[in-house]
C-alpha cells in the first residue's frame, strides 16, 4: 500500500475559497523538505494553473490528455514554489461529454496517478464546483476528501449533499475514502449570520470529522492569487498563515 495521501478538496458549490486553499495548504505541506508536493487542477476554470503562474491557454498538454486521452500524467517540468502541477485548460471542459461512454471512467484519474505515486508524499486534487464526472473521478482517485466550507448558511445547506455523494462512492468505487475534515472559509465574526453558520457547522459536522479553525474572510488571499504567490510569501505576517499552517500540520497525521 502507497503511503502517499491524496487529497481531493472538494465541495460542488462554489466561490467557497477552494483553489487558494489547495495551493496554500500545497505550500505549507512543501515547506517541510522531506515533502514531495504534487497539485493537480482537474477544474476547466483553470483557477490553481493561473495562480501557480501558467497561462493555461498556452499549455499543449494539461490533465485533459490524462484522463481522456489515457497519456503519461503531464506534470510541469519545473517545481513552483517548492510544487509539481498538473496544469489544466478549457479542454477539460469537454471531457465530461468524452467520458460518458468511456470504460472505466471512474479509474481514469485514479490509474493516471498511480505511475507517480511513489514521487509524492501528497497529492492535492483541486475539483471542480460540480457533481460531474471530474468530481467523481477526484474523489475515486483520492485517499481522503477535505471540504471547505463558506460560513454562510446556503453553503452550509449543501453539505447533506456533498456528504451523500461521498457515502456512495464508499459502497462502491471507493471503499477506503475517509473526510479529512472541514474548513470554515471566508468567516467574518462580526456579523451574526455567519457566527450562527459557523457553530452549526461545528455542532453538525464535527461528528462525522474535524472541523478546523475558520479562515478568515480577506482581500488579501484575492491579492495574493493575482500576483501568483501562496498568501505566506505575498504577506508571512498574515493571521490567516498561521490557521493553513495548523491545518497542513494536521493533514500530516493522516493515516
């Protein structure tokens, strides 16, 4: 059995912080030398590609020909920020009509992935904000699922949903998958809606796993994204650094 954790950070809403949060929890997992990074962007938004530097309309091979195509995983040549990327473009767009009559369609991640194992400690899968194939193929693909969550109340009213999709795919394409936990995103303690939202998640979630101190809501995650950088080396002395770090320290201890 590989000891390489892949992790998928997933939640089929939207706008809730889950690009920025795999390429900073990416980042603080990759400051300890003895982890081997690796983030793959499986969204046709091509958010994490853009924030980790790529112009993703440029790129001739991305995680599209993986999937598709059935081709050696397209890792970029050089590390970004202590990182490997498998980089992804609008192409991936199309795979979701492409890998409806595919066979094994829900392996296809899952066996792209297996030649590298043994090169990576963690693997980040940053999905999509849908319950499509994509996510399906991440979430088969994974060892554990993390789910950010913003701290109002209509994200919160998915989770019934999210957390379905994930019992299902226990009984079936993927036994071993565990929840890494929640992560509060976007939380803002002045306002009482979100102070409502944020003891509901705690109280209704934290049974079924950790729910981790909130992140709190900044331009500066937006700042830092824009100019290609983890919020850490765009501003160390960040409040919200010091949260993603205690989160990367706890996806260590995963088992």
């Amino acid at each position: 059995m590989s000891k390489t954790r892949i992790i998928a950070l997933f939640n089929q809403s939207g706008g809730v912080g889950k690009t920025s949060l795999t390429m900073n929890l990416g980042y603080q997992l990759a400051q300890k030398k003895k982890n081997r990074v690796l983030l793959i962007d499986v969204d046709p938004q091509a958010s994490l590609t853009t924030f980790m530097g790529l112009e993703p309309e440029t790129l001739s091979k991305t995680v599209y020909e993986a999937v598709v195509g059935e081709e050696p995983l397209p890792i970029h040549p050089e590390l970004i920020h202590g990182m490997g990327l498998v980089p992804a473009n609008i192409n991936l767009s199309a795979a979701e009509l492409e890998l409806v009559a595919a066979l094994m369609r829900e392996m296809r991640l899952k066996n792209a992935i297996a030649s590298v194992l043994d090169q990576y400690d963690y693997i980040l899968i940053d999905c999509p904000p849908s319950l499509g194939i994509l996510s399906v193929i991440s979430l088969v693909a994974a060892t554990h699922v993390l789910v950010p969550i913003q701290c109002q109340f209509k994200s919160f009213q998915g989770t019934d949903l999210l957390l379905r999709t994930v019992a299902t795919l226990r009984k079936g394409a993927n036994k071993t998958l565990a929840i890494a936990g929640f992560i509060p995103t976007m939380y803002d303690a002045r306002t009482a809606q979100e102070s409502r939202t944020m003891k509901a998640i705690t109280e209704q979630l934290s049974p079924v796993a950790t729910v981790f101190e909130p992140i709190p809501k900044s331009i500066a995650f937006a700042d830092a994204s824009e100019a290609r950088l983890p919020l850490a080396l765009y501003n160390p002395k960040h409040p919200a650094v010091a949260v993603i770090k205690k989160i990367a320290l706890n996806l260590e201890k995963l088992q």
